[in-house]
C-alpha cells in the first residue's frame, strides 16, 4: 500500500541491513572498553538504531532526545529545538550520536556543542543517510552507513508529514504527494 506513493527505492532493506553490519563491526571494534553512550534523535533513529545496537558486541547505554527541525515539510527551517532532553549525565563519557539523516548538519552540530558542552569526553555521530549537497555548517559524520544525493527521501525513520517511517527501505516519494 506504501509503495503506491514511492518514485524509486533508494537504498534497500538488504542494503540497509548490510550496512548495519558493516557499522556494528566498526563500533564494536572502536568502543570496545569504552562503554559508550548510544543516543538517538527521535523519531528518525528509531528502525535504525534499533537494528544497529543489535550488531554492537559490547556493553553500553542507551538515550534518547527528541529535537525538531523540519516541522513537517520538504524543507528545513533551520531552527533547532530541544523537545525532550537526555536526561542522563554526560560528563566524561563518550557518546554516539544515532541519526537517519544528516543534511543541513544543523541539528547535530547544535547537539554536538551541547554534549560537549557538558562535559562529554568525545562525542561523534553515526548516521544511516549522508546528503553532503545540503550541508551549510562544517560537519562530517565519522561513520556513514551511504551517501545520497539532494532529494527527499522517507522510509526507515524518515518520514513526510509524520508519515512513510515504517517503510521497510528508504525511497523518494511522487512529487504528486508532496506538490498540492
Ligand atoms: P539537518 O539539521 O538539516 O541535518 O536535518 C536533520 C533532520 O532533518 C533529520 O534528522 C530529518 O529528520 C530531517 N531530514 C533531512 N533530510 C530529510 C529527508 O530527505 N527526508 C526526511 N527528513 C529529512
């Protein structure tokens, strides 16, 4: 029913998983004795972080923040706003940030300097999707599970208008959904 409303597939359920493993090996191999803090942006992180704390063999914890920057659209406010914060101290501890996403790189370099800012001891970001044409702060992602062009895209956490998150892969929507 989904897939009425996608274009293209843009990467794949088994690209997605190949991914994760990839990613899951690295981290194991680079946090091992770390006990690293894993903390998701919400929602977008939620398949993604899921399947990707699976395939680290270590021990860790796990957060979650809730912050907003796209209010919904096809295109990005710019503002960045903490709706529910981490709860967990962070000082001294290395920390992973999990995102679906990162394009204008807004929102995890302002959440970086607040990690930071708190004391965290190292703070880098693993994200499933890298869109380097959008980016207008100076920010490169240590892991990368691809990297995809400038288009909007949903699935796997990525949604338009809150919806198409729970698609099992991420594609491009028909421009008939989004162009009203
Ligand atoms: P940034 O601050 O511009 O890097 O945007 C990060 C957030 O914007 C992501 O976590 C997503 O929630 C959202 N976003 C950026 N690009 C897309 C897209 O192509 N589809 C859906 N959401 C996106």
């Amino acid at each position: 029913m989904l897939e009425r409303d996608i274009e293209k597939v843009l990467v794949s359920a088994e690209e997605i998983k190949e991914i994760e493993i990839r990613l899951g090996k690295v981290l194991t191999a680079d946090y091992k004795d770390k006990f690293p803090l894993v903390i998701g942006l919400l929602k977008g992180c939620v398949p993604f972080m899921g399947e990707l704390i699976t395939k680290m063999d270590i021990q860790m914890q796990v957060g979650f923040m809730d912050v907003s920057s796209y209010h919904g659209g096809i295109a990005s406010s710019g503002d960045v706003k903490i709706e529910k914060d981490l709860g967990i101290a962070v000082g001294g501890r290395h920390i992973i940030i999990a995102e679906d996403i990162v394009d204008t790189g807004k929102t995890i370099s302002v959440i970086m300097d607040l990690l930071m800012y708190r004391g965290a001891a190292s703070v880098e970001v693993v994200t499933l999707l890298d869109k380097p044409a959008g980016r207008v702060v100076d920010l490169h992602p240590k892991y990368i599970g691809t990297t995809i062009p400038k288009e909007f895209v949903v699935g796997y956490g990525l949604d338009y208008e809150e919806k198409y998150r729970n698609l099992p892969y991420v594609g491009v929507l028909k421009p008939e959904i989004y162009i009203k």
